[in-house]
C-alpha cells in the first residue's frame, strides 16, 4: 500500500535565499505514527505547512493519499486532521460550536458533529467547557481542542506540530496521554517534535531532519539498534567507591562511566541484552547492592546527536 | 480499530458554495457577538436621537416635507458605512494571520477563494443590517414628525448598501495587504474617510470631474434626497475689485457612479483574493 503521506524533493526557499527545506524526501507509511525530529530550524514546521497548504513550496511535491496538495489541496486534505504549531481559536465560539464550524466544512451536519464533538471533548477532558467560549482557554486547553478538531471527522491521517510545545509539565503530560490514545487508533500519524523522549515513547516510525534534508528514516526500533552505545543508569544501596573503577571499567561493554550521586552512577555500555546481565552480575559481585539498573531512554539522542554532528 | 467505519471524507465534501454560506454564517456570528457592532448601535442610536431631538429642544424650525427631514438622517449614513467598513472588513483577512486563527483554519478543505468571499458576505450582510437598521428608524422618526415617507429614502438606502460593499471590498483589499491589524484600520478608516474624499475635494480645482472617486460616488447617498436632481454648474465667488473667480460643482450621476462603485467591488475583491490566496502562514 502507498504511503499515505509522500513527499518528493520538498524545497523552499525564502526571501533572501534561505533554504529551510532541501530537497525532502519522505514517505509515511500506513498506520504508522512517525516522529519528524529535528533541531530548531530544521525544517519541520516549514514542511508541515507545506504540506498542509499553508505555505507554498518552491519546488518538489507533497501527496496526501495520493492527491497532490499543490494541485488540489482540498481534495488532498479532505482526510487529515492537523495542529499546526498552536492554533488559535475563535473567542467567540465556544469548543462544541467550533467543533460545529469546522465540522460543516468537512460536511458534516450539526447532529454529527455533536455526537462525535461529546466524545472527543470527553476524550481530550474538555466536556465541562464545551459550552464556554474558547476566549479565556489556556493554552494548554486550547491545545487539547485542537486535537479533539483534527480528529474530528475520524481522518486515516493526523499531522501534528510539536504538540506539547510551550505546555506546562501537566498539560504535556495531558497531550502525550492523548498521543498515546492516538497510536491505538487506525490511522497514520506524522508529529513533529524535538523532544526525543517523547518520540521514543509514542513513535512507532521516526525521521530525522537537519538543515532540511531528511539525514534518516526508518522504525524507531531499528534506528535504536543502529545506536551501538547505551547508557545505563544504575542506583545502589553501597556506592561505588575509587577503587572499584577499575574493575568496573574491565567490564566488558564498558566504554565508561560517570557517578551522578552518592549512590548512582551512569554507565556508558556496548552490547545487547546478554552483555546487559553480565555487566548486573558484576555490579553485584562488586558488593554494591544494585537497587535499579535501567537504559536510560536517550538512546534516540545518542543517534540524534551523531547524525546531526554528521550533517554539520 | 476506530476508522473501521470511517466515512468517506472526500466524498462528503460539502461544495464551494456550501462551504462560503458556512464560512459566511460563523462570520455574522463573529459581528453579532462582537463589541464593534454594540458600538455602532449605540453610534447610530445617538446620531437619531440626536438629530431628531436636538432641533425640538433648541427649538428650531424642522422641515416639513418627508425628503427634506430625512435628509438630515441621511447625512450622517456616509459616516457609518466609513465606521462600518472599517470596524467590519479593515481587519478581516489580516486577523486570520494576526491572531493564527489561520492555523485553525486554513489546513482545513476548503479554498482560500471560499473563506475571502464568505467572509465578504458575512460583512455585506452586517454593513446592511445597520443600513436597515438605521434608515427603518429614521423613516419611523421622519414619518412621526411629518406624517410622511419618501421612496427616495429607499433608493438613498440601496444605493448606501452599495457603497457599502465597495468600501468593505476596500477594506478587505488593505487588509489583505497589511500584516497587522491596527496598520489596515487605520489605512481603511482614513482613506475612506480623508484621504479619498480630499483628493476628490481637490481634482475640481484642476476642472477634474472626480467621477471615479468612490467616496465622490458615495455622495449619491444624499444627493439622491433632492429633486430634482443636481447637476453640474459653474458657479463663481467675487473675490475683490469686482473681478470673480469661476469653480465648477460637481455632482455625481447615479448611474455611472453605481457603475463605478460595481468596479471598485469587483476590482478590490478580485486584487484582495488574490493576494489572500498568495498569503503564507508565517509566524
């Protein structure tokens, strides 16, 4: 099956010849929810825009289903729900009224638009405000409304911009929950972001771009497998004393390490899951008590990093 | 498996037309509950309240025939329409980027054409509402103090919607060019209140007939109230040593100007569509 999002040497070029986005080339493939990662500046919400008609490309091709959005952006956009960095929202209206506005553009009637508005606004916990105006919203709130419109008519494809970006702690952690809930639905996500934690945790897919060429993409799975070093954080009941070091370091694996408490220490390792319990059995046999001993959830970064340095 | 069912989404498109009447009627709704329309009522509850009632409590002496006393409603009408072409099209398209409810909306299906013109009728439908508004009080008023009414309010009126919708086309083609609000009121307020009527105070000097001037055209308005009809003359002032300076008086013809104005849409709309559709979404 055709990847539902396809872009084909995307290039923009602004006003005294900057190029935020090179040449891309992208393929989403179905049901995936992919991470488009990036730095600041990468390239990531130019291309969003570009594919959700909002900028225009200055050459190359983005296809949403098949259909061009250069050639019939509506048709092309008929089937995808999108937060485009944060939106703003009409004060006047109030969520279940906005979700009615945007609803009967898509075609769908008032009755319709209720009862899918109810469960959304349920879903995105703003069923006690759907009769207040969007004026007074958080941003927070008003974040979570634009995901309750983008699925508003059960759309096979969701594009999101950096949608916890400028949320506070709670309404971050709000918007993953939501996120999550995405990735048991059936349909193909593309979410922006930089914040690598957050793609390891709800990507099944992730594409890395810089300067606004796409450096790699692929299952966040396989990029992890290409990260050959691993940091393991480790938590004792006994800490690891001078001159344990350079028995830690004989360890096989062990490229290094870096106490960060009186009782933790970082270990930065290479090797697979056998190699993992090894290097526990000998933490253990150094007499130190292991209370937690986890990889710690950078590996993506470890790649980030590298592949960016590459770039440069 | 939630999209299972899902509907076919391109099929259920509603068709450009559908979707302006719908863009069209969230925008009315934007005017109905915004503080500017409130604004203007009370605007135009004080100008009729004052015009009808300053004269009885000064005294004064109101005209009997219904054409002439609503003329002085009448005067003020050109004023409104500035103040509501202004109020309701000067920030139009310039607040979708502004304020990024564009983000909200444009990623949506449906045409740039389609949003510009819905939101034009939506200020189309407003500007002559207050029209109405106004006019239908200062006939009841007229008819109260006179015991009659004049046809010739009514075209007065119709001809005010049209100049209406030129200067709301105006207005929405600044505030296709501006990049912020308070830039395209302002432009839209002035031009249409000083700057397009001094040079059409200015052209006759040259013997410049400012027949292509929209605010020339708008004068129609209260010209429209006087039978019959004025047309142009020359008329001189003395100015000393018993020599006189001659000045040609110019009137718009109804017509032509209806012409004119019909341009004016048709010009700004098209000029401001393109624009709005050539807009990026930048922050």
């Amino acid at each position: 099956m055709d990847a539902p999002i396809q872009v084909h040497g995307l290039t923009k070029v602004y006003g005294g010849g900057f190029r935020a986005v090179d040449a891309l080339e992208l393929n989403v493939p179905s049901r995936s929810f992919m991470g488009f990662l990036g730095p600041n500046g990468a390239g990531k919400t130019t291309s969003i825009k570009i594919i959700t008609n909002m900028l225009t490309a200055t050459s190359g091709e983005a296809f949403i289903n098949g259909v061009s959005v250069m050639r019939d952006p509506k048709t092309a956009l008929a089937d995808v729900g999108a937060v485009v960095e944060t939106p703003e929202f009409y004060p006047y209206l109030t969520p279940m009224e906005t979700l009615h506005y945007l609803g009967a553009l898509r075609g769908m009637s008032v009755g319709e638009s209720t009862n899918r508005g109810r469960d959304l606004l349920d879903m995105v916990k703003l069923t006690e405000w759907k009769d207040q105006r969007v004026g007074k919203f958080s941003k927070g709130m008003k974040q979570r409304l634009a995901i309750a419109q983008a699925l508003l008519t059960q759309p096979s494809v969701i594009i999101l911009d950096e949608p916890t970006s400028g949320l506070d702690p709670r309404g971050m952690v709000e918007v993953r929950d939501i996120l999550k809930q995405l990735r048991k639905m059936d349909v193909t996500v593309l979410m922006s972001s930089h914040l690598l934690n957050e793609v390891q945790e709800v990507c099944t897919d992730v594409s890395l771009i810089n300067r606004g060429k796409l450096l790699r993409s692929g299952s966040v799975a396989d990029l992890l497998d290409e990260v050959k070093a691993r940091k393991i954080e480790v938590k004792t009941m006994r800490p690891l004393t001078p001159d344990m070091f350079d028995r830690l370091r004989s360890v096989p694996g062990v490229k290094g390490f870096v106490v960060t408490g009186d009782l933790s220490f970082a270990i930065d390792f290479e090797g697979e899951e056998d190699a993992q319990a090894r290097l526990l059995i000998e933490l253990q046999n150094l007499g130190l008590m292991v209370v937690s001993f986890k990889e710690s959830g950078l590996a993506l970064e470890s790649l980030y990093m590298s592949l960016i340095m590459e770039s440069r | 498996m939630e999209n299972a069912n899902v509907v076919n989404n391109r099929e259920r498109l509603p068709s450009d037309l559908q979707q302006i009447v719908t863009v069209a009627k969230y925008d009315v709704l934007k005017h109905l509950r915004s503080k500017r329309l409130l604004g203007l009522i009370i605007l135009e509850a004080l100008l009729l309240g004052l015009t009808f009632g300053l004269p009885i409590v000064l005294g004064a002496d109101a005209a009997e025939d219904p054409a002439d006393y609503m003329s002085a409603f009448i005067g003020w009408a050109d004023i409104l329409i500035v103040i509501g072409a202004t109020m309701f099209a000067g920030d139009a398209i310039v607040s979708e980027f502004q304020s990024r409810t564009g983000y909200l909306l444009f990623p949506n299906p449906v045409k740039r054409s389609s949003i510009f013109i819905g939101k034009y009728l939506s200020t189309l439908g407003i500007i002559a509402l207050m029209l109405v508004i106004y006019y239908g009080v200062a006939a009841l008023l007229t008819f109260v103090m006179t015991g009659g009414g004049t046809v010739l309010a009514l075209y007065s009126m119709l001809f005010a919607c049209v100049y209406g919708a030129a200067a709301a086309a105006l207005g929405f083609l600044i505030s296709s060019i501006f990049k912020g609000s308070t830039g395209s009121l302002v432009l839209t307020f002035f031009a249409l209140l000083m700057i397009l009527p001094l040079i059409a105070q200015l052209l006759p000097i040259g013997e410049i007939k400012p027949w292509f001037m929209l605010t020339f055209c708008g004068s129609v308005i209260s010209y429209i109230m006087i039978e019959p009809y004025p047309v142009d003359a020359m008329d001189s002032i003395p100015i000393g040593n018993g020599e006189f300076m001659t000045y040609w008086s110019y009137y718009p013809e109804v017509w032509l100007s209806l012409a004119v104005l019909a341009v004016y849409v048709v010009v700004s709309l098209g000029l401001g569509m393109y624009l709005f559709k050539r807009r990026e979404m930048v922050s």
